[in-house]
C-alpha cells in the first residue's frame, strides 16, 4: 500500500488538545447551569433511517443530507431502467436508507415519539451532538458541527419561557460575557400585525422584510413591502409599529393601542408579560432591563414558531446571533403525535468559541491539564522521582515524569509547547536535601520547596 | 406529508437522561485518570475522505465501512459501461469520497502526520468518540458504539507501559471494581518461542491457536496446532511454555530458561522485567501481585504490536475483556511518517456500563440531576416559591418548579419517573410560619425546614 499524504475530509476540524479544553469548558460551563434548571442530558443516533430526516427541511434542506450508502451489492435494487435513466436524485431511496443527522431538532421529536410511554411530560432535556450537511464548506461554515439544544416538551407554562431567559442569561454570564442582549417577539404578535393591515396571507412577506430592518434600514423595508404586495397605505400604519421605541414596558404600551382590535396581537402581547413578570418574581437582579430587549422585527423560523421567539446576541464582539429559539405547537405531528406544545432554544458553540477567544475569556488554569513536568535527569533518579509522581497523582494533580532523561533543553521545550505551567528540578542535591526546585514557566521564576509543601501549592 | 412510524435506524441507540448520567459518569471518571497521567484530549471529525480508511482494515474491514453518497449528481462521474457493469463495489470510489470513521486508531494516525510540526513528542492524547461499522445488529454489538483509547506515541520508554498498567488499576478501582486482571504478554516472547521451535514464519499460527487455551483446553489447542503445520516435537517443546505455572516471577524465570538461546524471546522477558521494575517503584500497594498477569497466550491484534501486549479482565463477572493495547512501531507509517513507535490502551466503555449495571456500582446520587422538585400548589404561590428557586439554584442545587398547578398526584408521578430524591411542598401554611415541608420521595419521610436549613440540606 502505498502511503498517502493524509487530508481532512472538506468542511471538518480536528479539534487538539487546547481547543477541547475550550470546547469542553464551553460545554461543561451550559450543562452546568441546564442541570441546575432541571434538564438532563440525551444523545440520539447519528445517523437515522432517511425516511425520517426526508421532506422535514424544505426541498434545500433534503439536498444538504449526507446520505450513507447502504453496505454490500447496494445495486441489487435497482433495475437496468433506474439505472440507465441515471437520476441520481431518484435513486437514492434505492441505495440508500440511512443519514446522517441534520440537526437535533428532528431526532428528538423521533425520541419524543418512540419513547412517549417512558417519559413523564413535561419533559426537560439538553442534547450537544455534531450534526453534519453537505453544504458548501466557507470561513466559519463546516460539514460537522456542533448544536446545542434545550427544550422542555408537554407544558404549556410560561415559566419555561422565563426560565429560558434565565438560562441565557446566567449560562452567558457564566461564560464571563458581560454585555448581551435577548431578543424577545412573539409570532402572536406577528400575526396581530398582519390582521390589522388586513393582509393576514402576507405574514411571511412582512416578517422577511421587517427582518431586514438592521441591515436596509426603513426605506428599504418599505420598498421590499411594496415588491410583496403592501400598499402605502399599509405601510403608513407598520411604520410605528417598526419604528416603536422606548423601554419593554412603553413598546408593549404602544403596541396594545397599535393592535387594540386583533385579539391574536393582544395575546402575544400578554404572553411577554407574562413571561415578563415570572422572570422579576425570579430575579434579584434587574435581569429584563439589563438584557431583555423587545423586538418585533424579530421573526425566525416564522413557519415553526407559535409563540414567543428568542434570539440573542453579543454587544461586545461582532458577531450574528449566537443562540435563540422559541414556543413551537407541534414538535412530534410529522411522527403521528399531535397537540405535543414545547419550548426550546438553542446555543450557538461555535460562535460562542470564537467570542470568548476574542474577548480572552477562557480560564487561564484552562490552558493545559498537567500542572507540573518532573524532569529526568538521569536514570538513576527514577526511584525517587516515581513515588513523588505517584504523590503527586494521588492528590489530584495531573502530572507527567519526562519518560526518558533527555536533553534539559528539549524535556523544556516539551514542557513549553504543552503549556505546562511547572516542572520541577530533581537532581542528586535535591534528592539529599529533601528540597525540590519548581520553576514557574511563565516566569522564570524558581523557589524550593519540600515534597508536602509542593503537595499543597498545587492543592 | 403523511406522519409516518418513527424506528431508529438498525444497530443503532438512543441514550435517554438515566443512560446518558452513567455513561457520563464513566467518561468523567476515565478522563480524570487520564488527565492525571498528562493526556490530553483531541477529536476528530466523523467522517474521513475514503481514500485514508480504505485498505487500512483488511478486505473484510473495508466492507464494513459506512461510505457516504456523495452530493448532488452523484452519478455524473460514472460512465455507462461502468453503470451497466452493475458492480457495487467498484463503482464505490465514483459515487462516494467520504466514510464514517472504522475506528479511532486511523484517524489519530492521519491527525499526528497532519499536526506533526505543531506537536510536542511524546504526544499523549485520548480520545473518546463513537464509531461506526456496517456489522450485522445483534445482542451486545452495535453499528455505532464509543471508543476510548489513550496513546502516547513517540516515546520508546517502558515507563509509559508500566503508567497504562497503573491507568488500568486506577481507572476500574475509581468506577468501584475491586477484582480485575491486567494480563501482559510481549510480541518479542512469542516470537522467541515460535524461534526456539524453529517456525518463526508460523507465528501467527501458532499464537491463533494457543490464545484458544481458555476456551478449548490443552487437547484442543494441540490438535489445532497439529493441523496447523507443527509436529509432535513442537507440541513437546510447546507444552511447558502454554501450561507455565506459578507467580509472575516465577513465570518469567522459566522462559528465560526456556527461550535462553532467543534473544528476541530474552529482549522481551527482559521488557516485562524493566515494565514491573517501574511499577514497584511508582506504587506504594502491591499492584503487581494484585493485579497483573504474565499470560503468554495472549496474542491480540499479532500483526500490529511490537512489544508488550495488554488485556483487561473483570474477575467479579462473566463478560470478555473490557480493555486492551500494546506497543506498536508503526502507526504512522501508513500515511508516510515511518519509525514513530507508540504504545496505547483501549477501554470498552459499553463492557464496563453493564460491568457496573450488574454490580450497581453507579453512585446514588447520580441517578438523577434534579435534587429538589418544589410542588405547584396554586399560582398564587409562585411569588413565594419562585425566589425560593432562585435561592437554590445559586446555590448550585438543581431545582425545578412544576411548571403549572397540576394535580398532586401528577406532580408526584412526575418526581418519580425523573428519580428527584425530595419534593418540597410550600402551601399558604409553609408561607406564613417560614418552615418548608421537605419530602424524601423513597423514604416517605417529611421533615421541617427554613430556607437556610433547605439549602445547608443539599449543600
């Protein structure tokens, strides 16, 4: 066999040590407070018979499925007129019958389903898997990535809701972010909108292009609407009603006179208060002014959500969206279990990775596992460099014996690009004097230290 | 869309919350290990380019290979004779350039080669990911199951045989075994006896048949020899060598009597020698006595190992081994990079769940996340309990609200199917005079609390 020079599949990663630790703090760090919050953990497969990931995410989205071709003669069912018409597309239900998960929502409505008479409703779970699509691989899009989802199935309660703003809220600032913003909208809202124009069919052409807001500005919505079907008329009424301005409390004010007449407005409106109000009996903080931000251009993932929406963003870092959700009201029909209400969002890892990079956020005891590297001098040393290694070990302080009495030069340099912040000078005087050298990496600086007292520097 | 009956798709496994907390709660266990033994944590991605797991796994591997369909018009780069010729197998490479990862070795293979200039050696890495093979489902054996491997490549140095040894014993004591065997072997003993009877090139023979000891008995392993190319003068030499008795000590001065004119045969002894020697002086208890077997039928994986060879038995039940490893000198050279010598260990994680399942060695208190459920009397309460909540989770103390005012029964239901150890209930009475009612779900057990005492509780 001939030794091939080794790539990496298009749009995948390796992750290496330094990384994981960031990666594994990220995840450690939301798990942490997802638990505190009553939601437990589940993993799905990764891949899923493809009749269950087809025809859930639009035409598009069945494209961007990898799909696994079945094992041993995959032909055998395909006949010579399948085969000469040469429809890649139309084949595949012939030679395939497995795919690779495209998200996390899909799986669980599948677990929701197969394991309904399991699990006591409401049900509370947090799921962090890759998930893979075929999409064209660019600068911070992959193949494989990493979702991380929460969401709580078969309760209606708002509380769910409030509390999902507590989880952003404390998970990012866990995280050391300071300065974020939840989003909050209500597709009720939306809807309340659409009514009052009289143009309730239009709801997805007004939400796509108040959406633009941020980026076109208001002319440029107006102009849009007016490509979708809205006359000058109606824009004269949406025009407060995008502009709205003010705290949460004069935005909601301003709506409920905006969409007195549309009771679909005026649920959505009391839904985020009451969400609201959970959230300050909760909090001792001022957690809505500080982070909460009503948005009613806020629509995404119109044709799911049916009630509040989240989205949240940082202000410290230019970045999109770096997580969000909502209230959907039929997570399990399209697996034959209707009526299932739930609410959920989502974290974006990735993006969250790249914030806490920017802003210096990990943990500086983050940057490497093993604290100290005892160098080996000389064979001769091992009886006495072992058991302090085995001491050190069995206190709970990851530690390594450079496994061969090297160069000093190169166990440094391994101790260096390790990031080990320590290593510790056994020689014969140490050995007789009972006093080590430790020496900080970083700077330079080494003192002396007795076997109990190195113990408890690093305890 | 019709809603049609979800399945998961064959050989493969959902992990619900109870699952996922042991399987988490023996991730984390080996991870501390081996971070204390200075192994770091790496990922690769699920899919590879087929072109590097191709003809890595023997011809039979590479059917059980996951290939993924390529995207698009797969079939533009297939022509028609290639089409009309029907066969699966070579028309992989045009309709597929990606496959699920086999296992865990290739890919950390292909990752040292493409980060060689960025690590330090020796590099010490695990590695826990699931994997994925086309096997035939049955009981025990899945299409995607997780491995967990610890390698060091790098270093020819026996200290890091003697820290797999103490990784074992300190890893399976800390999930709570207290009766397992670390079998040792060395490739160059094998090699010496099939030497010293004059049949090096029947190694692999002889070693095939003499690992069957166990299971088909001195007659049987003679007779597969016989039929194997070896003489009855061979089984004569063979005999004392297969039937080696007593301590380890005493094992390893027999073949040093036995393979005297070896020295490949010596070169191992010698190993073993050098490896225990290390475990002496590391360990303060009698961990070789205690735990490590010399077998010197033991023979896994012949044609990848080059010095010693490891298996792990749980003696306190019947399951086959739950881990394995050894030296290889030659990981990398499959992707160009030759002479790279590394030694490593597996663990088999789905082994050691029903080891421990079977000995209910998961802790109590990891059996579910949630310690406290707080009764949703009526919603009036909300203002009292919600605070209370509050209070508890920033203590750290996973806590939940029933989101609505349920029936008590339902509530009860619920803290019992999600396992939560205490229900507490807050009434218009627990309102006023301050004392909680703290409900302990398996004793039945109620007693008085305030809210300092609720959260001294669970601290």
């Amino acid at each position: 066999m001939a030794a091939i020079k080794p790539s990496l599949a298009k749009g995948t990663r390796d992750f290496s040590p330094a990384q994981m630790e960031k990666r594994n703090y990220i995840f450690n760090t939301l798990k942490t407070v997802f638990k505190k919050f009553g939601y437990n953990e589940i993993q799905t497969p990764s891949f899923e018979n493809l009749s269950t990931l087809t025809g859930k995410y639009g035409d598009e989205g069945d494209k961007l499925i990898f799909k696994i071709l079945n094992s041993g003669d995959y032909l055998s069912k395909v006949s010579d007129e399948q085969l000469s018409a040469r429809n890649s597309n139309k084949l595949i239900p012939y030679i395939s019958e497995k795919a690779l998960r495209y998200d996390l929502t899909v799986p669980f409505a599948r677990y929701v389903v197969m394991h309904q008479n399991d699990i006591a409703l409401p049900f509370k779970r947090f799921q962090i898997q890759p998930v893979w699509r075929a999409d064209r691989p660019q600068r911070g899009r992959y193949r494989e990535f990493y979702q991380c989802d929460v969401d709580v199935v078969g309760s209606e309660s708002l509380l769910n809701e409030a509390e999902f703003i507590l989880i952003y809220q404390q998970a990012l600032q866990a995280l050391g972010l300071k300065d974020f913003t939840i989003k909050i909208n209500n597709r009720k809202i939306l809807t309340g909108i659409a009514e009052i124009i009289g143009k309730p069919e239009l709801i997805v052409d007004m939400t796509v292009a108040i959406d633009k807001l941020d980026k076109i500005g208001l002319d440029g919505v107006n102009k849009e609407l007016l490509e979708r079907g809205f006359t000058t008329m109606d824009l004269d009424i949406l025009k407060p009603i995008i502009e709205l301005k003010g705290n949460n409390e004069e935005k909601l004010q301003q709506l409920k006179t905006v969409l007195a007449n549309s009771e679909n407005g005026l649920k959505g409106i009391q839904e985020i208060e009451e969400v609201f109000g959970y959230v300050k009996t909760f909090a001792s903080e001022n957690v809505l002014d500080e982070f909460v931000e009503v948005d009613i251009t806020l629509a995404r993932g119109l044709n799911y959500y049916t009630g509040c929406i989240f989205e949240v963003k940082t202000n410290e870092v230019a970045m999109g969206s770096i997580g969000g959700g909502g209230r959907y009201d039929d997570l399990t029909g399209m697996f034959g279990l209707k009526g299932l209400t739930g609410v959920g969002v989502s974290f974006g890892a990735d993006r969250i990775y790249d914030v806490l990079e920017e802003l210096n956020l990990y943990p500086a005891s983050n940057s490497t596992s093993t604290k100290v590297l005892i160098i080996n001098f000389d064979k001769s040393i091992e009886g006495y460099s072992l058991p302090l290694l085995a001491e050190l070990r069995n206190a709970g302080i990851a530690a390594e014996l450079y496994p061969t009495a090297a160069k000093l030069k190169k166990q440094m340099s391994y101790a260096d690009a390790k990031q080990i912040p320590f290593v510790l000078l056994v020689g014969d005087e140490e050995k007789e004097t009972g006093l080590l050298s430790l020496k900080n990496m970083d700077s330079g600086e080494q003192i002396k230290v007795d076997r109990q007292q190195l113990i408890q520097y690093f305890s």
